[in-house]
C-alpha cells in the first residue's frame, strides 16, 4: 500500500507536510476539511507514506465479501451496534472508547464535519471518544490548494470542548478544501 501511496502522490503532485507526534501511539486524528470523496484517497495515502497506521470505522453490514476484504485492507473497522439483551444499543463512541482502551496501539480518523457539506457545527464525538479513551486529538489535513497533506496540533482534551475545538478550527480555516465553500468558516 506505501509504494503505491507514493505512487499516487507522485502523479498528483501532493506532498507531506509534519510527521506524527513522537511517542503517541494511540490518538483520534480529524481529518480536516472534508469536502470532497477524494480526502479518504488522499489521507489514506498520506498516512501510509508517513507510516501512521491510522484506522477508520465503519458500520458492520458493510464489512462484507470483496467490499469489505478492501475497506479492511485499507484500514476499516467494523462496528457492530447490535443491541446487547438487557440493556441499550452501543453507540459509535462507546465503542471507539472501548477500542482505544483495549489495544496499545490505535489512531482512528474520523472527519468532525459528518459530512462533505459545509457544517456549521462540528459533530462533538471525537472529543468525548479522546476526552474518554485519554488519548490526544491530532489534526490531519489535506490543503487542495498547495497540494499538501500532513500533521497540524495535537490537542489534549481538558474538559474545555468548545474552546478546543475553536482552536482546532482556527486551524482548519487556514486549509483550503477541494470545495473550498464547503469548508470550515
């Protein structure tokens, strides 16, 4: 997959910018902004060239035959949200936390916008799955306009979600999406 990462950038003209944190082995990495299709072809391959093995979720019914042999391969994980007998469905972040909390060594992407569309509010999960699992946020990006993919601020969260995620999309304002307009304002 890095060799043809490389490849990928190569032909498209992207480069690295940063590297992953020292010592972090275990984090949920945004990747901002999501505009566009292409930033999961783009990360996944800049995350590759850098040797960050970055894993995604993905709901289980999709985690099926070739489909799923290639979203694995690429990094997905399966979540199963079945409803344990006695008692409620488990959510998205439950086992995000729990994930974290069992492995020595795990970096989830997930894009704090839900969507490719201009959000004016960021979805909260991924703080309260770092806030939980105590591990630090880091902050992906793919920059369309300079053709660059890398490592902004690693965030530890301290309970001040709305100021931190402000400051997060500070940042973010500084990175120009593949659809600009649908960026982060």
């Amino acid at each position: 997959m890095k060799l043809l990462a490389k490849l990928i950038f190569w032909i498209s003209g992207w480069k690295i910018s940063g590297k992953w944190p020292d010592g972090v082995k275990k984090a949920v990495l945004i990747a901002i902004p999501h505009t566009s299709n292409w930033d999961l072809l783009y990360a996944r391959s800049a995350f590759f060239l850098m040797d960050v093995p970055v894993r995604f979720t993905i709901k289980k019914e999709v985690m099926v035959g070739p489909l799923g042999w290639l979203i694995k391969s690429l990094g997905g994980i399966s979540i199963d949200r079945k409803r344990m007998p006695g008692r409620r469905k488990q959510t998205y972040t439950d086992a995000m936390i729990q994930m974290l909390k069992e492995r020595e060594e795990l970096v989830i992407m997930v894009t704090p916008e839900g969507t490719r569309s201009y959000a004016p509010r960021w979805k909260t999960g991924f703080y309260h799955i770092a806030s939980g699992a105590d591990v630090p946020i880091v902050v992906g990006f793919l920059d369309y306009k300079r053709k660059l993919a890398g490592i902004g601020p690693v965030v530890r969260p301290n309970g001040k979600m709305e100021e931190q995620m402000e400051e997060m999309k500070a940042f973010g304002r500084t990175i120009t999406g593949k659809h600009p307009d649908q960026g982060i304002r």
